[in-house]
C-alpha cells in the first residue's frame, strides 16, 4: 500500500520549494547586476582586530569588457560609485568639475595617509568658499579594472567636505570618460 503525505507536509514542502526558487532567483539577480557580490560572499571574513569597512551606498560600477567601467546616474543626477583608495573601499561622486580629486580627512586616514594640522598650507576654492587643503598624492585609486598610480588630490576638513569627489586629476589620466545613456563610461 502506497502512503500519500498528510496536507500539512505537502504544504510544508511546497512553502520551502517556492522559499528556496525565489532565494536562488534573488541571488542570480544579484550576481548578474553586481558580479563583486557573489565574490565578497565567497571572500573569508576579516579578523576581529581588521577595522570595518566604509558601507556606500553607491552602487557597484558595471564591468564591460576590457579596462572600462559604466557608473549609472542616480535620482539626482550625479555618477557615483565605490572606488578603492590605496586599496580601502571609499564612496565617491565623480565630479568633472574638480580639478583634482578630493577627499574628506577621515577618508585620507583610514586609506593610510598620515597628516598634521601643518599640512593643511593650501587655500582652495570649494562650492562652499575658501577652506584650508592638504596637497598630496594618492598611491593607487582603483575603480573596476581601471587602476592609476600616484595621483594628485587635496584632503579638506570633513565639515569642508562631507562626499568625496573624483576630479580631473583622475579623470583625465584615462583613455576616455563619457556619457552614454544615463550611464558614465570610464576607460583605460
């Protein structure tokens, strides 16, 4: 004699089917719109004594092909994405107005450079007036597969700055940078 399962069981099951296909349905969406999400779930965890890294809400650059990066328009209008500064991951808005790249202090600390108040020697003009500035000169700034050495930036006061900003000093380094369908292309 055949059993059959009792209604509650095959409920149960079909519950955990239907749970399971829009789980694995929700993770194939993820990893087709940000390829770098399956491999940051892959990644082991860091130590307990590493310190945390920045949470952006920028999203994750598109990957075409080649050296080359599609950052999507936000609400605003602005291209913004997670670049890595001397390899720590760092929320910026691309800014074609900047001369050079900026970046708030806290942000220059926590990607290793070591500054004084001395340093800060520099008046700059920013949208919000005059403000002292540090000059110095990122080792790497990485976003996608573009990557560049030793480019110049200025650090300003947090209160001076609270987004950092991706200016002509890196811009201009690369082969190409420009709009195409509410998305900026950025290639090496």
């Amino acid at each position: 004699m055949i059993r059959l399962p009792s209604g509650r069981t095959m409920l149960r099951n079909l519950v955990i089917l239907v749970t399971f296909t829009l789980g694995a349905a929700f993770l194939a969406i993820i990893v087709q719109n940000n390829p770098q999400a399956l491999e940051s779930l892959l990644r082991p965890a860091a130590p307990a004594s590493a310190p945390a890294e920045p949470t952006a809400s920028a999203a994750a650059p598109a990957q075409p092909l080649g050296r080359k990066v599609l950052v999507q328009q936000d609400t605003q209008g602005h291209f913004q994405a997670v670049f890595k500064v001397n390899g720590r991951q760092v929320p910026a808005m691309i800014d074609t107005g900047a001369t050079l790249v900026a970046l708030n202090l806290s942000t220059a600390r926590r990607a290793g450079m070591a500054l004084s108040p001395g340093d800060f020697s520099r008046e700059v003009n920013t949208a919000n007036g005059r403000v002292r500035a540090a000059l110095v000169r990122i080792a790497s700034l990485e976003i996608g597969r573009i990557a560049l050495n030793d480019v110049d930036a200025v650090v300003l006061d947090d209160k001076a700055l609270d987004t950092n900003l991706i200016g002509m000093s890196f811009l201009k380094r690369l082969d190409k940078y420009q709009v195409e369908n509410g998305a900026l292309l950025l290639a090496q």
